[in-house]
C-alpha cells in the first residue's frame, strides 16, 4: 500500500509541469508571483484604483475567452461577461465602477469558427461589439456595434473616452468614442491593420501598433486576408499620436511582431511585445517584453524567457508590472497564465 501511495505521489508530481518564475537577465522584474493556474489567461490589466485586475481567459466549461476580474493577489476571481460567445480586450473605467470589454455573445452563444488554417497563421476578425458593465457583470450595455469587426477597446486616464478598433468603413482603423458610446470618430486613414490601442497615463497620446502593407505583393496579400475577415499578425510596428488622431509617427522599426504597447506613468517608455529576438526559425517564434522611448530610442530588453511572455501593462504607480507568460508552474504544457512582478528601474 505504502508503494503504491509513493507511485501515486511520483506521477502526480510528473503532471505537474513547472518553468522557473523568472530568468537570467530579467533585472527589471522581482519577486514575480503566479496569480492563475491552468487555461488560457491573458491581456490582464489593473483597475485605475489598484485594487482589481480585470483578464480574459479559456479555461474550466468555456471553450473560448470571457472575461474575469480578480485580487492583485490571484483571490476572488469572478466571471463578468455573459459565459457565451467569445469575448476579447476588457478595461477598467477610471472614475467608476464600470469595465469594457468586447463580446460576440449578442451573434450567437458558440465561439466562432476560426479561420482556414491554409491562410496561415492568421487572426479571425470576428463580429465582436464593445459593451460596458458594471464590476460584477450587470447594467450590460452596447457601446458599439457596427455591422462586423470592433473590439480591442481601451479607455482614457479621465474615464470620458474610449479608443477601438473597427472595420466599420472597409478597413482596420482606430476610431474614439464617448463612453457612453456617443460621439464615434476616426482617428487613422491608411490602408492596412491600425489597431491594439492604448491612452497614454496622461490622455494625451494613443499608443498602437500598425501593419501597412508596403509592396504591391503585401497589398495583395491584405485583401486576400481581409476577403476572408482574417488578419495576419506576423509583421507589426508601434504607432503614436496625438489622443485626436494627429502627429502619427512610427516608435519601432523592428521588422518582427510588435503589439501591446503601454506607456510607463511618467511616459518616459513604451513596454511591449515582441517577437524581434526570436532566432528559431520555427512557424510559432518566441516572444519577450521590451521597452522603448515613445522617440524609438533606447530599446531594452525586460524579458529573457525561452517561453512566450506578453500583454505587459505597468501599474498606475510603476511600482508593478503585469503579464502573460508560459512560465511557472502548469497543469499542462504551453499554457498561459498571468503573473505580476514589481518593477525595478
């Protein structure tokens, strides 16, 4: 029996997969913490308070994202969307007890069905709508809804605004609205992807990434991928301008996979993602965390993982960092979890 109880013990811990919390070279991040375990969780953000961290994640019954709010400490972890549809990009509303997030629920309860694989590595661009909703999920309402794509919503420091991406006028653009969903504008004109927005701390700037096809081949190839409402993000650069769509200018010049760029609090750095240092080869590259000054100078390196890291996000503060990342402790292989870490400068 004694055996037995030692057998059962050994495959347990075998199930049990662990990468390590944090890597040579990661001297920005200390004491990083493991605050979900097992599924898929991703794009987590803080409340404007502190307080709340508001995430998507496949994980349990559900078959595709919905979108929780937990602790800073991975407690108290509450479901917020309708557990139907798939959902995507959720936001604390600063100055209220409201959170945005992006759903399909409204076109039907199943996920959507994800594009042909012969496109390649692509992102399908769903009939997401943007909806508001209180903390715990109720009082939900639409803000945007057009006739297909518009999602990947973020909101301003003062809580008035909130910028989206949308193929409403036949192409990804980014537009603003109210945030009672009044009063839609459009920010961005060129022909191509400009989407994954974010205010910077002080409202005065949008951060965002931008794929513009350059060549007649890669112009080809876009409307090839739009024709099929798919997006293929294997080349993208980060963007800012202006928080009313002027002085747009390219930060990176990285010819890789850049996405997710949030300001730091005194909007001295851009912390993003990117697969630039990537050198396998393989069709799934490895991505790490990066910063950068909003002028494209001083590129430093945050993460050194041999494991995806993503969706960075610095608190309020500055005194933490947020992300994504295949490290830690997992109950199956490459699944993704969100950590925190506090920031060292």
């Amino acid at each position: 029996m004694h055996t037995l109880s030692l057998l059962a013990i050994a495959l347990c811990a075998a199930l049990a997969l662990a990468e390590p919390l944090i890597y040579e070279g990661e001297t920005h991040l200390r004491n990083v913490r493991q605050l979900t375990f097992g599924g898929e969780n991703a794009e987590a953000y803080f409340s404007y308070d502190g307080d709340l961290i508001v995430y998507q994640a496949t994980r349990d019954s559900f078959k595709c994202d919905q979108i929780f709010t937990m602790n800073l400490d991975g407690s108290g972890q509450q479901l917020i969307s309708t557990g139907t549809g798939a959902t995507t990009c959720s936001f604390f509303v600063p100055g209220t007890e409201d959170i945005v997030f992006c759903s399909t629920h409204e076109h039907g309860a199943e996920c959507p069905v994800k594009p042909d694989r012969a496109l390649g590595y692509v992102w399908g661009l769903f009939n997401y709508d943007v909806f508001r909703a209180k903390r715990d999920g109720s009082n939900l309402r639409v803000l945007a809804n057009s006739s297909g794509y518009d999602a990947e919503a973020a909101v301003s420091p003062d809580g008035k605004e909130v910028v989206f991406t949308s193929a409403r006028d036949g192409d990804l653009e980014l537009y603003k609205m109210n945030s009672d969903g009044t009063n839609i504008r459009r920010l961005t004109y060129t022909v191509g992807y400009d989407g994954g927005p974010f205010f910077s701390p002080d409202g005065k700037y949008i951060v965002y990434r931008a794929f513009h096809p350059r060549s007649p081949e890669e112009l080809v190839r876009w409307n090839t991928l739009w024709s099929e409402q798919a997006v293929s993000p294997t080349r993208l650069e980060l963007w800012i301008m202006n928080s009313d769509g002027t002085g747009q200018r390219q930060v990176t010049n990285l010819g890789a996979a850049s996405f997710c760029p949030y300001m730091s609090p005194d909007g001295s750095w851009i912390v993003f993602t990117s697969n630039f240092a990537d050198s396998s080869g393989s069709h799934m590259p490895n991505f790490d965390l990066w910063r950068i000054h909003p002028d494209g100078s001083g590129l430093d390196r945050v993460s050194n993982s041999p494991v995806f890291d993503g969706f960075p996000m610095w608190s309020y503060d500055g005194k933490k960092l947020i992300f994504a990342s295949n490290r830690g402790e997992q109950k199956h292989s490459h699944e993704t979890n969100i950590f925190i870490a506090d920031w060292i400068e």
